[in-house]
C-alpha cells in the first residue's frame, strides 16, 4: 500500500506541475501580448469573428417571404453558428486580462483560461460541426439555384426562339405579298433560311458518318522523324525524278498517282504523311488555281469493320469527306434527305438514314454536277486498295473500273493518290511516269529509323572499328526495302542485347532470321521469346498476310 500511495503522490505532483508549467506559459504569453490573450485565442478569436460575420450576411441575404426550403435550412443552421460564435467570444473575453503589462492580471487570465478551457474546446467542436453543415448546405443551395436558374435560361431561350421563329414566318409572308425586286427577295429569304440550312447541314453529315470512319488512318504510325522527306525535298539526290514526277504531279498532273510496294514497306505512313502534310496540301492549292480544294482521305482496312474494306465504305467515307469541305453541295447530293430536314423541328433529334443505295447515287449526283468543278477541285487519297474484301458481287476489277469512271468524269478537276501492294490487276490504273516503288526508294529512310533505334545501345567488336554501322547495314541489307520487317527484326534484336551485345552473336541472329515478311511471322510464333510471338500475332492480325 505504501508504494501505491507512493505512487499516486508522485503522479499528482507531476500533473500539478505540468498543469503549473502551462499557467506559467500562458501567464508569459499573456502578459508579453498587447490584446490580453494568447496567440492561439487570439487565432480563435479572429476565426470566429469572421465566421460570425459571414453567417450573418448569410441570413441578411436571404428574404423571409422568398425562401426555398434550402435557404430555410440554412438560415437555421448560420443561426445556430452565429450564436455559437457569440458565446465563444464571450468566454475569451471574460477569460482575458484586463490590464496589459500586469503579472498578476496575466496570470489571473491564464488560470481562467486553463479552468474553462474544456469549455473552450467543447464550442469550438460544435462549432466544427455546425460549419460543415452550412457548407454542406450551402453547396447543395447553389447547386440547385444554378439549375433553377439554367433551366429559367433555357425555358426563356424557347421562348425567344419560337418569338424569333414566328417573326421569322412573318417576314417570309411579307416578303411574298412585297414588291422588291426580284434578286433583293432573294437574298433576303437566303439570309432568313441560313439558321435551319445549316442544322439540316449536320444532320445530313451525321447520317453519312460512321464510327471508325477515320479509325484506320489515326492508327497508322506517323512517319519517324526525317523518314519520306525525300518526296518533297532534296535530301536524297538520288531521288530526285521520284521526287520531281510527284511535285509535278501535285502542281500540273491529273488522272492517278501511284504508290506500291511490297507488305510492309511503309505504303500507309506515307499516305498518312502526304495526306496531312502542309507542303503536299499548299502544292495541291497551286494546282486549284482560285478554286477551293477540297481533300479526301480513305485507308482501307481488311480487319476493321464492313465500312474500312468495301467500296460501300469508300464511297460513304469520301462522300462524307467532300461535302464537309464543299457544304453547299449538299442541297443538290441529297435532295430529299435535304427537303426533310428542312422540315423536321429543330428541337427534335431528328436523325438522316442514309442508305448504301442513297449514298451511291448522291455520289453520282455530286461527280456529274456541273456547280462542283465550277468551285471546287477535289483530290482523293486512298491507301490501301489491296485490302479490298472481295466478294461475287465486287472485285479489284470493280473497283479499278469504278475509278477510271470519276476521273473520266472530270479529268481535269479531280485527281487520286493511291497505294497498295504490287498487284498486275491494278496496273492499268497509272503510267510509270505516276508510280513509285516504294520498297527500292526506302534505304536511307531505314538507315536513319535503324540508327535511332540502336542509339543508346552499345554492340562490341574488338576487331571492327565500327561494329555498330556494320550491323546497321547488315539489317538495312536483309530488309529488301520492307520497314515492317526491320520494325520486327529490331524489335527481337533489342530484346536479345538485353542479354548478348557481341556484334558475332548479332549478326548470327539476324542472319537466322527469314527475309520473307509470312515466313518471319512463322520463325516469331515459333520463337521462344514471348514479346517475339507478342510482335508476330500483332503483325498477323494487322496485315492478314495469308490473305
């Protein structure tokens, strides 16, 4: 009992001397301070004036006879915090010192403050609770003040809209009993027409388009930095005719211009670079001569969806293509698509269907309207005619013979650029002075991705004096100007310098490698390196070269 008593004694002292350390601290504060509090009452104060303050303009701000049911909880709630805040600051002040500079006041102080400082502490949690409350509240009364407010917005936006629609059918009819000239009645009821013309614009474009319309081109790679400049400039002088026939062709030329070469060589990111490149579209506009340019962009897709690999999805896509550059020709493609648009409420979400058959015949319209080669010259760039689908009603012979036709509808004012693998049936479609193969013109363009690819990495040979060109060109060599090969050759060569880096080794492996793009896929799905087989399943599905 006696070491119990012992130690209950020794634990009031310390308590009391820890309960005197800290009177004697807030006395220290106290009297060093000039408001007659602490720093942290003061902080306590201050916030709580301003919460004060701000949840009395809240009620202030809140009319009685107007009040939702959001403000009424509110008002409630800021009451409550306003008052919780009074009898806060009214325990500082009845705790604080009076006189400044005194020690007894200051300690005095400290002791009324240490004694209800359980008080203190309780206000300020109820305090705490109170305020998230209001802030809850508050953002729930804004939330549904701004829906109030949006949905009065867009109840009177209708409203002016059908005021505006009716004085709108009020012009029209005077306008028809008015005796202006002709031309001025005209351009007047142009100008009143131009709000439902161009809704019945969209709506038309909308019915046109389809998901992966663009799908096929925006997944092409872009061409690697530096690669397929030659085209367009004079890098290469050794391609200077090839470079020379095309700029010409772009300025002057007419009929089709055409890209080949073998799978994989990278027909497609030289489409994509063509078709989007300022340069080739600024030459193009040369060859417009006033007229406006319209381009129009279609890659063809044997694993995509029905529209990436048939002539459907072709003349839908260009179709679609055409007339956003060309609006005004939509009237004259689609006039019963057009009249019934016309009709139709522009509040209703009114739908186009645009058949296939529809489709083919406003494509015909548009290549037999006289207005469009008045304004316009259109350009058609189509990547990829060989991954055509054919099927007993269409064929490449369907298609080459379907081409011939537009550009003997108009030779001079529309032209193509077209690619696809070397196939005899697609011959016909350009002289040699308008082809290009593109696998024999693409060494330095491997040279330089080649490079790129095996910079940071180190191949060693203590009897070469420079290992890595030489396996550089050894790679460059067994391509036979195919980039898919290199692009999956590099792939599975980066990935064995992860564990060998002799250029022996290298040249071993690679020489081990089959030159043929189908038997690659078979050596990679055979190979004993996953992210191999990961590479060659990419590449079968993607090219579908058993096809």
């Amino acid at each position: 009992m006696e070491a119990l008593s012992a130690l209950s004694v020794a634990t009031a002292v310390a308590q009391f001397i820890d309960f005197g350390t800290k009177i004697l601290s807030g006395a220290r504060e106290i009297y060093c301070s000039t408001t007659g509090l602490t720093a942290d009452n003061k902080t306590v104060e201050l916030v709580v004036g301003e919460v004060e303050a701000w949840c009395s303009r809240l009620q202030n701000s809140n009319t009685v006879s107007a009040r939702t049911p959001e403000q009424d909880s509110v008002c409630r709630l800021s009451s409550q915090c306003e008052e919780l805040s009074k009898e806060l600051l009214q325990l500082i002040k009845r705790c604080a010192s009076n006189a400044t500079k005194s020690k007894r006041a200051a300690l005095r102080a400290a002791i009324k403050f240490k004694r209800h400082e359980g008080d203190r502490y309780r206000l300020l949690n109820r305090l705490k609770e109170c305020q998230q409350q209001l802030f809850i509240c508050v953002q729930n009364m804004d939330r549904t003040e701004f829906k109030r407010k949006f949905r009065r917005l867009a109840d009177d936006g209708l409203n002016n809209l059908d005021v505006l629609n009716k004085k709108l059918d009020d012009i029209h009819r005077s306008l028809k009993g008015s005796s202006l000239p002709s031309d001025v009645h005209s351009l007047l009821n142009g100008f009143l027409d131009i709000p439902g013309q161009a809704l019945a614009e969209s709506r038309i474009l909308q019915g046109l388009a389809y998901a992966s319309m663009h799908h096929r081109m925006e997944q092409v790679e872009e061409a690697h930095f530096g690669t397929f400049r030659w085209i367009l400039d004079g890098q290469i002088p050794e391609h200077k005719l090839y470079r020379e026939r095309f700029t010409e062709w772009l300025r002057h030329g007419t009929d089709v211009f055409h890209i080949t070469g073998k799978l994989g060589s990278g027909k497609s990111t030289l489409m994509k670079f063509l078709a989007t490149n300022k340069t080739v579209l600024d030459t193009l506009n040369q060859w417009a001569e006033g007229r406006k340019l319209v381009v129009a962009r279609f890659f063809f897709w044997r694993p995509g969806t029905i529209e990436d690999k048939t002539i459907d999805g072709l003349l839908r896509g260009l179709l679609h293509d055409v007339l956003k550059g060309c609006q005004d020709m939509i009237p004259t493609v689609f006039p019963n698509q057009w009249k019934e648009s016309l009709m139709r409420d522009w509040r209703l979400d009114y739908r186009v269907r645009i058949s296939k058959e529809d489709v083919r015949s406003a494509f015909d319209r548009l290549l037999h309207s006289d207005q469009l080669y008045s304004r316009y010259r259109i350009c058609f760039f189509i990547d990829g005619l060989d991954e055509l689908v054919e099927t007993c009603h269409e064929d490449y012979r369907d298609i080459v013979e379907l081409l011939r036709r537009w550009i003997s509808m108009a030779p001079l004012d529309l032209k193509l650029c077209i690619s696809l693998r070397n196939y005899s049936v697609f011959g016909t479609l350009a002289v040699d002075e308008k082809r290009l193969q593109l696998h024999e013109l693409t060494r330095q363009d491997m040279l330089k991705f080649v490079k790129h690819r095996l910079e940071a990495l180190e191949i060693h040979d203590h009897t070469k004096c420079d290992p890595k060109g030489i396996f550089v060109d050894e790679v460059v060599n067994r391509a036979d100007g195919v980039f898919l090969w290199v692009a999956l050759v590099l792939k599975s060569i980066r990935t064995a310098m992860n564990h060998e880096n002799r250029l022996d080794m290298l040249l071993k492996r690679l020489q081990g490698i089959p030159r043929d793009m189908e038997a690659l896929v078979d050596h990679l799905l055979c190979w004993d390196d996953s992210s191999d087989r990961i590479s060659a399943y990419r590449t079968f599905a993607l090219e579908d070269i058993r096809n």
